[in-house]
C-alpha cells in the first residue's frame, strides 16, 4: 500500500434528509483517526444514517495545492458586509446580476424557498443562471485534504489571529481546491448554521476575502457558490472538483485590512 492515499467521506442524514458532510485525504496511518473525527461531527447531528466511505487514491494522480491568502475585515453590519462581498465579487470578474442572484438565493434557500443545498451552486459568472443539474446536491467539492504538517501549521497560523473555529479552516481548504479549478472565476459562501455568521469570498486575484458577519446569528440558511466563466465545459470542471485528488502543501499570508 506504497504511496497511497485514502479519501475518507462522511454523509449523515435524517430520514433521508441531508444533516452533515465533510472529508479529508489521508495517508494510511491517519486513515482511523480521520474516520472517528467524521463520525464524531456526523454524532452531533443526530443522525439516523451515517454512511463512511474509505477508498484509495494513488500518490501520482495528486494534484499540489496551496492556501490562498487571507484578508481579514473587522465589518460587523450584515447589510455592509453583503454589499463588501458584491463588490468583491464584481472586482473577480463577476457580472453584478450574477452576483445578485446568487446572494439572494443563498439567503432564501438555494435549494428551494426556506431549504439549503448539500453542495454549491454553479453559476454562469455574466448571465446569473444557475448551471448545477440538480437543485438539492449541487456540486459537492470532495478528494481534499492536507499534506504533512501543513494542518497543524495552518491551524497554528490562524490561532494567531483568533481564528480557532474548525470551519475557517476546512473553509480555506475547500476553497483552495475551487480556485485552483480552471474556469471558476470565484465563490461566495456563508455557513448554514445558525451560530456560524461569518463567510467569504474567495477569488484567484483577490485572495479570500473574510466577512465576519454575512448573515445574522440565528440564521439557519447558508450555502455555496461557484461562479463560472460563461462558456465553460461543465463536466470536466464537475470531475476536478468533485474527483480530483487535491492535497494542501503550502499555506497563504494572513493579511488585516486596515479599514
Ligand atoms: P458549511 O460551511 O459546512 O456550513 O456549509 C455551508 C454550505 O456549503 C452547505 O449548506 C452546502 O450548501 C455547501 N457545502 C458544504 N460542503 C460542501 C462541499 N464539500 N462542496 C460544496 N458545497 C458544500
């Protein structure tokens, strides 16, 4: 078992409902000690099903990734830091209808009115359709993970700055993986639960820009979006982020906006 890696995939559930996912790519030795963390998350939720899938991923088809860098603003007011987030988004290329349309539909409920997806939406990045085929799962970004060290140098690099909470880094990670995807120009994300306010926007030339408060607390929708370049061939771009095995060797800058 040489040089392989393995994905380890969590999905809890509810009668039939989607509760939590998450994942990592590990070497053998972490295999065990990845699986009881996504089974610890998944216990939190109350599941009915928890499905653990374990599957190898050979060293070569790796692909190298790295953090983009982190701008911290220090905004406290939803309305400013969703107008920030626009604008941030516009600044990578992103038409504003685009950006409007995605916004509105992560704060009613990407899914449908009032329910939030399993993954992210695809968004044409001039027109605003939504490009996924199906409303409930989207696009699920999977096969992620850290190479040595780089987790732990991660987590040490964001507890300088007060950042302990598991999601800023997972959140990272995961975007890294998006931007590194050729035809994602960039993605804005707000968590779905209801204690986790704060959220991003992640583009190749503008770093990942991070909102304290994009929604209020309390609030239990959140969600994804990618945004592509219009013209894009959808499968191959679905494949790299959902298949490709993508692993963090190298982490960003940490940059305070002065504001
Ligand atoms: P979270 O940051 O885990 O609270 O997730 C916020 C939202 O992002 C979820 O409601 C999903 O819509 C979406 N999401 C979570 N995990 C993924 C993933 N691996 N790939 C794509 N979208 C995701």
């Amino acid at each position: 078992m040489d040089n392989v890696y393995f994905s380890v995939r969590m999905h809890a559930s509810r009668s039939g409902v989607h509760l939590s996912g998450a994942e990592d790519l590990v070497p053998e030795a972490d295999i065990a000690s990845a699986a009881q963390a996504c089974l610890q998350r998944a216990l939190q939720h109350q599941p009915d099903a928890v499905r653990l899938a374990i599957d190898p991923v050979p060293a070569a088809t790796i692909v190298d990734g790295r953090l983009p860098d982190l701008v911290l603003t220090a905004i406290t007011d939803v309305e400013d830091s969703r107008r920030r987030a626009l604008d941030a988004l516009v600044k990578a290329g992103v038409s504003c209808q685009a950006a409007a349309v995605a916004m509105q539909a992560l704060a009613e409920g990407a899914a449908a009115p009032g329910r939030v997806m399993r993954g992210a939406m695809l968004v044409d990045a001039e027109s605003g359709a939504r490009l996924e085929h199906d409303r409930e799962r989207g696009v699920r970004v999977s096969h992620f993970g850290w190479g040595a060290g780089a987790r732990d140098a991660c987590m040490q690099l964001l507890q300088r700055h007060g950042l302990e909470h598991f999601r800023t880094r997972e959140a990272l990670a995961l975007a890294a993986k998006v931007l590194a995807a050729d035809g994602v120009l960039a993605e804005l994300c707000w968590s779905d639960d209801p204690q986790y306010t704060a959220g991003y926007v992640a583009s190749k030339s503008g770093g990942y820009l991070r909102l304290p408060h994009l929604k209020s607390a309390g609030d239990p929708l959140g969600g994804r979006a990618f945004f592509i370049a219009p013209g894009r061939e959808l499968p191959p771009l679905i494949d790299f982020l959902e298949k490709t095995p993508f692993l963090i060797s190298a982490l960003g800058a940490i940059i305070p906006e002065n504001v």
